[in-house]
C-alpha cells in the first residue's frame, strides 16, 4: 500500500509540475495585461489542484498556503478583485512560494518562509486588491464583507471534512437543563429525491443510532391518480435518545437536500409547534405535525435564484416557527414557481439523453519507458526494413511490395518520434522565476524576452537541457549583465535583457540565451585561464578560443564567488552535458555589447542516418548530416604541412585532414592512397577531411546512448547495434574535428 | 454485490487514491477526466454511484450533474461532489445541479467509504 | 554447519574465481551470465573497460574484472565468463575466471575485510564470509573456503571513469 501511495504521491508531484507551469503561463500571460476569464480560471484551477492533491497526500503547509493563493484567486475569479499590476506581482512572488512547497513536500528543499506571501495574500483579500504601495486606483467597489476565507477554513476541520449541509442548528435554544429526548421531524423535499437521495436511508441510520420511527405522516399523500412518483409526500416524526449529540442526528442529514424539512429539538422545547399539548410533549406518542410546506416549492429552482442564500438550512419550518396544522401553510418565500401539474420530471427531469460530448481530445498518460522501448522496436524495425532491402534483389523488392512496407514503417516512426515532442516551453518554464531570484540576489534589473518556445523537441532533450540552461541563465545575469549604474555609465538602458530562444534548423535545434550585457572580458578570461593552469602563459589563443575557455573544465570568472555561479561546477558543466546529448555550445560576445551562448543540439536522440565505415578495420557510424562528398585521393592529393598536419588539395581548396584513427589512438598502418578521405562539415570547424578505411553500407541506426550504462566518451555520439547483432560506435564529428582537441593536448598546462 | 462507481477528476493522482482506497473497500472503480469524459463514461459504464470533482476543464463538475441528471436512466444515480471547495454558495449550486451529497477534500478513505454506504447501501 | 539453503541462509550469492581468489557477489544484482564473447573496443578508456557488448538490444560495458582490482589481466580460457550485473541501475559485465557456485550465506556470519590487501582499494570488498565448497567428488568440505564479498556500488563504473573521461 505505501508503494502504491509513493507511486500515487510522484504522480501528484508530476501534476503539480504541470500545474506550476500553467500557472506560471497564465500569471506571466496576465502580467502581459490578459486578463481574460479563461486565463485566471486557468490559474485558479492549477493551485486548485495542487491545494486538492496537497491536502490528500497530507502535505499541510502546502495545502495552506494553496488555499490562501486560491481564496486570492478566487476573488478575481469572481471580479471581485481586480488583478492590478500590484495585485498580479503579488501573485506572481506568491507563485514563487507555491513552487518552493511544493518542492518542500517533495522533500527536496526546507519549508520555505512564506509568511511576507502570505500577509501580502491577506492584505489582498482584506483590501479588495489593493496590495500595499499599489496605486488605489482599479480598487474594486467594497461589496462584500471581509474575506469569506477563514471562517470555511475552519469548518474544514471538522472530522475528515465531512462539512454537514443543510442542517442549520444556529437558531436552535440552548438545551434545557435535563436535556429531554430528540423529537426530528424529516420530510425529504422533491429536490432530495430527485438528487438520489434515498430518505430511508437516512431513517435507516437515525435508527442505528437508537431513534425510532414515532409516527409516519402519510396525509400530504394526494389521492393516487395525483402522485407523482418523483415527489415526496411523507413526513417521518423520530424520537432520538437525549443522550445522543445534536451532531450525531444532523450528520445524518448530511446529504439531504436543504430544502427538505429536518428540524431536531429537544422534546421539551417550546418552540414545538402549535397544537402540540402537554401531554403531548411529555408522553410516549409525540405529536404528528403535519408539514406541508413544501411539496412542489422549491422545484423551480433554475429559475428563481432566491433560495440560494448560503448556509442553507431548514427552510419552511424553521423560518416560521409554528408551522400552521393541516395542509395551510403558504409556500415560504422565496419558493417561486409552481412545477408543470404532474410533469414526469418537473424543472429537472425534461431534457432528452444528454449529447455524448466526443469531440473532445483525450489524453492518456504513458509511462515514458513503454514509449522509449516503443521507439527502440520502431528503430529496430527500420533497420530490419533496411537490411531486407539491401539483401533483396529490386526486382524481389517489389514482388513483396517492401517500399510500401517502408513507408509505413517511417509513418510509424515519425509518429512514434512524435509522441515524443514536447514545446520546449517545459524547459523554458522555470527561466521566468529563476530571473525573478536572480534580479533579488544581484540588485540587477532584467528583462526576459522569449520567443521559439513552441518549437518542439525530444522529451529526452528537454529533460536534459534544463541545467545547462539553467547555468547559462544564470552566467549571463551574474556576469553577463551589468548592474543599473555600470549600465547608466555605458549609457545603456539601466535594466538589462536576457533574450531566451529556441527554434529548428533541419535536425537541430538551437537554444540560444543572450544578454545586452558587457560581454566577455577576455584579458581577463585570459589571465584567469593562466592563473588556474589551464593554457600556457604564451599560448596564442584567438578571441574564439579565449571565450571557449569560459566552458574549459575548472574555469569560473566570478572574482568573488557570488551566490549564484561560481558554485565550483559552471558552464563547463553546460558544455559536458551539451556534448553528451550529441550537441556543443558555441560562444559569441561582443565586448559592451553583450553575449549569446548556443546549445546546437540534435532534434531527437534516438535515430540517426548514417555511414558505416571502418577505421583499422572496425566498423563505425559517421552521421550522415555532416557528409558532403567522399573521395579517393590520388597520389599528392594529401600534403603533410608539419609534422601534425595534412592537408587534402580539394579543387585548389585546401582542407584539414583528420585522422580518426590516430585521435582513438587505434593502429592504422594504412596508405592514405589506400583509404578513402569523407569531407565532412563540421559547425565549428567548417570543412575536415576526415580519414577512413573503407565505407561498407548506408542506412539508419538507432542511436544507443554510452552514458546509460557508462558515460559519455569524448569523441563518440553513442553506439548503435547493427543487423548481425554488433556493435558499432556512432562518431561525433563534431568532437572528432572541433577546437577542444587542439587546445585539450598543447594548450594545457595540467 | 460490488457497487461500480465511476469517479470524474482531473488529477490522476486524485483518481488514483480513490481507486486504490475504495477498491481496497471493496467498491469497483471506473473513472473520468473531465466532465465530458465522465458524461461518456456514464452512458458506457452505468455505475451505482458517481463521484465528481467540481473544477475540472472543459465540463466542470455542476455541469456534469446537470447533464447527467438530465437523462431519465440516471436519475436515481445517487451523486456526489468530492471538491476541496467548500462554499455553501458551491454547495447551493451543486443541490440544485442534482447532487446528492458533498465530500470536502481532503477526504479519509474510510470515512469516504462510510459516506458512500450511506447514499449507496 | 547447516547448509539446508532456504532456511538458514538469508542471502544468496554468486562465487567465482579470479586470481585464484574466490569472490561472490550478491544474486540479487546478477542479470546473467553470459559466455565470453569479443566485446566492441572504445577509444579512450581505461585498459579495464574491454569494449561494449549487445545485451539484448542495450549496449553494456565489459569490465576486466581483474586489472579493475589491479590484478594481471585474466587470460581467457574455455570456462571464461561474464558475469552481468546490474550496479544502481546501469548495466555492466564483468570478465572473470569461472563461475563456481550459487550458494545461501548468513549476512550474520559476514566478517569486514582484514586491511590485507593492500593491492586492492580496500572499499571494493564488503567482507569476507566463509562458505562450505563443493568438491569435484560432490561431497563437501567442512573447512569451506573464504569468499571475498565485493562491494559493486563502490565498484561503480562511472565513478571511476569520469576520471579518465
């Protein structure tokens, strides 16, 4: 059971992840000046939710402080606060405390203060909206009395939240001395059957409590050809035991429509009504008091909003205290139309079957690992189709109609792949606090501006970008940006911006942040690379390289460690995670002007076109997006400059040549004349020819990530199992070409 | 014989812990995700007793009552509003939608058991 | 020394050799054992991590188990093996000797590992624990032999090789 809670509890959490982010959406979207219903309704019902599932898996300080943030939310709900820029920043910074909660019940961080958000949630309420220092002007007309929070807070309290309904016993006397035995007169109204509620149930349960029955009224009953079978007639008169607490009998009415006549008093009461004698009151048979108040009354009640008033109670009888014998008494006020004479369902009952409402999208939640090995059996099978067809002759290909099968099989893919993309959004999500923190912590005020953030994205990507950006978010406010008054003396405008952006180009996306701050102080970058070590003192590095070093390994600029980078792991983190996932950061700043990083990385992890090739006779994947063209050198074609470098004469263009072999360090004693030279084009390095063996095939593998069961290895994007069952490993080529090589072997002083 | 409820809630957890607790009660469970999906679900599951959330997107809870006391086969379904709301104005409202009973969230299992054998023996 | 194995013995484990050394490691972490078979070599990594291998469609590291401990590498041989284990969720296979015997042990009886071995990082053994071993013949010697329990969270891979990464 307590798994099965555990299990219930981290799907609650996952609920309340996608509750944050809807709030955080609808609070930023009415920060931008939507105000719409749909979008605070969106709002309310996310921290309704949270403060819903809180509230079950026990976590008290979060359900509390939900509840306030939805009594706030309420109000707007119902215009009866207007969300005024101050009242949205107070929501805003109170969805900042929600968040911190909810991480709280997750176990992942301490109770967070939420005292100041809570008195400016309260203030809100108490105010109407006007948040202190917020300009009084859109304050709402003072229409009602103070919040009507608190006082249901309470009453929530009571047992397990079992809040009794339509029992008002406020206007009751005090019990008298020698508490007499319980006289409960119950006549279930019309509304109470036609909500299903069973009266002899409730008979039933007033008698396992020691009640019986005194006497059953049956005069309301109509002649037979009169009934309506949905309407109530009968009146049960109960004697209850003195001892018995009053709550005891009127939980029993718990589910018994308001508008039902239930009155319990104490046998001796004098509010008895008229007609009962004496004898009556003290004797074994209590009197039969007809009530026939209400009958049809209150089954008009769509149309006549006037019984609504809140705690809606014992309505006819005790609202006139002496109910008049007989069949006289008038319909209570309030009490509106008649219902349609003998109308099979009255108000309630007229509309034909309700429209089966299928237009709506469903939803299914999948465990993402059934969908993960969905799409490694969708590769596999696409691999299969690829190996069936190389091994049939074309002829026999289209005898078993295998380009048919082949296009299903991709449909299948891309809609498998699909299930996969997500809008980016989800990792855009947390930036908009996390700015909000930052602008406290540094003194600096930032502007975030968004854009892309529908674009669409691997899960597995998703997942895996939030702490690189997390770290380039934070980099470009900590030391990208200035403060106001180094800005005021650049001449800038005093509040700094962070652009955050992501879109698709062909198989990559890009994920750029980019700050209108100082840019990148390379002297200084320089003389800290130098003084941690990591390049020789007379290294010549170009303006590219030093920014580079920002992400070598061990490197931080902060002069003094600030609360938010320089924590000891920095954007060389980002660069390591970046490259795991197959994709690199590339760094561009322009000194008072600011600095973009970008994380290139593939749209999805999973499948990837690719070349097998043999480096000293082992066959590997060269990814097919970099190829440009292969070639077999003629003799000269291939120059060595020094030592270290050779060069291939494509054309009068001479292009580096890379030999992955001796990078891996494998033996390779092979003539280049005997080898093949793949020109590739490489993001950060342009065009490489990159030295290989031979090339055995074209076709699709499915991407096998190393670090899933190892780590990642500086040189290789995964591996990838091949139709016989081996494994051949996927080149980065980016890795394989770009500049950390360089620098990695010479530059070093370690 | 077991009684079939069909309980309508946005959140999967909620629709968990409800299954998990009365399942372990001996009540059969079947649910919804919004009002819609529990409209549907009415017709196709017909249980002994519905139990609904009121905030829920696209149909929310009183509109689910609406409809499906509207529909001559439910009427004497006995309804009731699981809801973390507590206003009698709610209250009011879901009474006149056709609700037979309100449960404020958070609700303990035995005691939601309890509850549901007294409209539902 | 009873050796009714479901009922005295609380834990199973897996013995094998290595350097003429017996090891055992806990069933529980055991996915299989596997025939030795050319693993995938990688650029790059430590001389212990021998290549990868395709355990049914995931791409696992082999482990010399041996130089791992800072033996002489194994030499491979017709009763070679590996052992597939699963170490805080990843996968990895380890080369050893021989697999010699499943057998039920008291975590009662398990003694910590004397600081001997200076060889070895002393972390990467639990304990050590004696068994009853099984004769070629079927009967069993009553003086058993040691079992050198290791510890396979401290052998975690990436541990290590982050270093060499």
């Amino acid at each position: 059971m307590s798994d099965e809670f555990d299990d219930i509890q981290a799907i609650f959490f996952e609920e309340c992840t996608e509750g944050l982010t809807t709030a955080e959406e609808g609070l930023s979207a009415m920060q931008a000046g939507d105000v719409s219903a749909e979008t605070i309704a969106g709002v309310f019902r996310a921290v309704h939710s949270i403060k819903g599932g809180a509230g079950a898996f026990g976590h008290s300080d979060l359900t509390a402080f939900a509840h306030k943030f939805e009594n706030v939310l309420d109000e707007v709900r119902a215009n009866k606060i207007v969300p005024t820029p101050g009242v949205i920043r107070v929501m805003l910074s109170s969805f900042d405390v929600l968040s911190d909660h909810v991480e709280a019940a997750k176990g992942n961080a301490p109770r967070p203060n939420d005292g100041a958000a809570l008195s400016a949630l309260e203030q809100v309420l108490a105010n109407k909206g006007v948040p202190e220092g917020d300009a009084p002007a859109a304050a709402a007309p003072a229409a009602a009395a103070p919040a009507p929070a608190p006082a249901p807070a309470e009453e929530e309290e009571d047992e397990f939240g079992f809040r009794p309904v339509g029992v008002s016993l406020e206007d009751l006397d005090s019990p008298a001395d020698e508490p007499a035995g319980w006289v409960v007169r119950f006549k279930p109204s019309r509304a109470a059957l036609a909500n299903a509620g069973e009266p002899l149930l409730t008979v039933r349960e007033l008698e396992g409590l020691g009640a019986r029955v005194e006497s059953v009224d049956l005069s309301g009953l109509p002649s037979l050809r009169d009934i309506d079978p949905e309407d109530s007639y009968v009146t049960w008169v109960i004697a209850a035991p003195a001892e018995l607490p009053e709550s005891d009998l009127s939980d029993c009415f718990d589910f018994v429509a308001p508008d039902s006549v239930i009155e319990i008093k104490r046998a001796a009461e004098d509010v008895l009504p008229e007609g009962a004698t004496e004898a009556e009151m003290d004797g074994d048979e209590i009197p039969f008091v007809p009530v026939t108040a209400t009958v049809d009354d209150f089954m008009d009640l769509g149309a006549d909003p006037a019984p609504a008033p809140a705690p809606v109670a014992v309505e006819a009888p005790a609202a006139a205290p002496a109910p008049a014998p007989a069949a006289a008494a008038a319909p209570p006020a309030g009490g509106g139309g008649m219902p349609p004479a003998g109308g099979g369902g009255g108000g309630t009952g007229g509309g034909g079957p309700a429209k089966p409402a299928n237009e709506a999208a469903q939803t299914i939640r999948v465990d993402l690992i059934k969908l993960d090995l969905l799409l490694n059996l969708v590769g596999e099978l696409v691999i299969r189709n690829s190996i069936l067809a190389d091994r049939l002759s074309p002829a026999d290909r289209q005898r078993v109609e295998l380009p048919e099968l082949a296009r299903l099989t991709r449909q299948i893919q891309d809609n498998v792949m699909s299930l996969r993309a997500q809008p980016i959004r989800q990792a855009f999500s947390r930036v908009p606090r996390m700015l909000r923190d930052l602008s406290v912590e540094t003194g600096k005020q930032i502007n975030l501006e968004t854009t892309g953030e529908t674009t669409e994205v691997d899960k597995g990507v998703i997942e895996k970008i939030g702490d690189p950006l997390t770290h380039m978010i934070r980099n470009a406010a900590d030391h990208g940006l200035e403060s106001a008054e180094e800005r005021i003396a650049a001449g800038k405008d005093p509040a700094g911006t962070i652009k955050l952006s992501a879109e698709q180009k062909g198989a990559r996306i890009f994920v750029r942040v980019a700050d209108n701050g100082r840019g990148i102080n390379r002297e200084r970058v320089r003389a800290k690379a130098v003084e941690k070590g990591i390049i020789s003192a007379d290294a010549q590095l170009t303006n590219e390289e030093i920014d580079q070093l920002i992400c070598a390994p061990g490197f931080s600029t902060a002069e003094k460690i600030s609360n938010i980078s320089g924590r000891g792991v920095g954007m060389d983190v980002v660069r390591s995670n970046v490259e795991a996932l197959g994709g690199r950061v590339e760094i561009h700043s322009v000194p008072g002007e600011g600095t973009t990083f970008t994380m290139i990385l593939p749209l999805t992890l999973a499948i990837l076109d690719g070349m097998i090739v043999r480096l000293a006779g082992q066959r590997f994947v060269l990814p097919l997006t970099h190829v440009l063209e292969t070639i077999q050198p003629e003799p000269g074609q291939v120059k060595r400059t020094s030592p270290d470098n050779e060069v291939i004469d494509m054309r009068g263009e001479y292009l580096p040549v890379k030999r992955a072999t001796e990078i891996f360090g494998l033996n390779d004693d092979r003539n280049i004349e005997d080898s093949l030279v793949v020109i590739v084009e490489s993001e950060s390095s342009g065009k490489v020819g990159l030295v290989v063996d031979t090339i055995d095939d074209r076709r699709e593998v499915v991407i096998k990530s190393l670090d899933q069961n190892l780590h990642p290895i500086r040189g290789l994007g995964g591996a990838t199992i091949l139709g016989d069952g081996s494994i051949a490993l996927i080149l980065d080529i980016e890795a394989l070409v770009s500049s950390p090589s360089r620098y990695t072997p010479k530059g070093l002083a370690a | 014989m077991t009684k079939l409820i069909l309980t309508v809630d946005d959140s999967a957890s909620m629709r968990m812990l409800l299954k998990t607790s009365l399942t372990s009660q001996g009540f059969r469970i079947e649910s919804a995700n919004d009002g819609q999906h529990g409209l549907e679900r009415m017709h196709e599951v017909k249980p002994d007793l519905l139990i609904t959330d009121i905030n829920m997107p696209k149909m929310d809870g009183f509109e689910l009552i609406e409809a499906v006391r509207k529909v001559p086969e439910f009427k004497g379904v006995p309804i009731l509003v699981l809801s973390t709301e507590f206003s009698d104005e709610k209250k009011t409202r879901a009474r006149n939608a056709g609700a037979t009973g309100w449960i404020t969230k958070p609700f303990e299992a035995t005691k939601l058991g309890a509850a549901i054998r007294r409209v539902c023996p | 020394m009873s050796t009714t194995p479901d009922t005295a013995n609380d834990r199973k484990i897996v013995t094998f050799s290595l350097a003429k050394q017996i090891f055992g490691i806990d069933m529980s972490a055991l996915i299989e054992i596997r025939e030795w078979d050319e693993p995938t070599p990688l650029p790059n990594v430590p001389s212990f991590v021998k290549g990868v291998t395709n355990l049914r469609g995931n791409v696992i590291p082999v482990v010399g188990l041996a130089e791992r401990l800072g033996w002489e590498p194994s030499v491979l041989h017709a009763r070679s093996c590996i052992l597939v284990v699963n170490i805080a969720g990843k996968q990895a296979g380890f080369l050893v000797d021989e697999v010699n015997d499943i057998v039920g042990i008291n975590v009662g009886e398990i003694q910590p590992a004397p600081a001997v071995e200076t060889t070895m990082e002393e972390s990467v053994i639990a304990g050590l624990v004696r068994i009853a071993t099984r004769a070629k013949d079927g009967s069993r010697d009553e003086n058993g032999s040691m079992v050198l329990l290791l510890d396979l969270d401290a052998l975690s891979l990436t541990k290590h090789l982050d270093l060499a990464a």
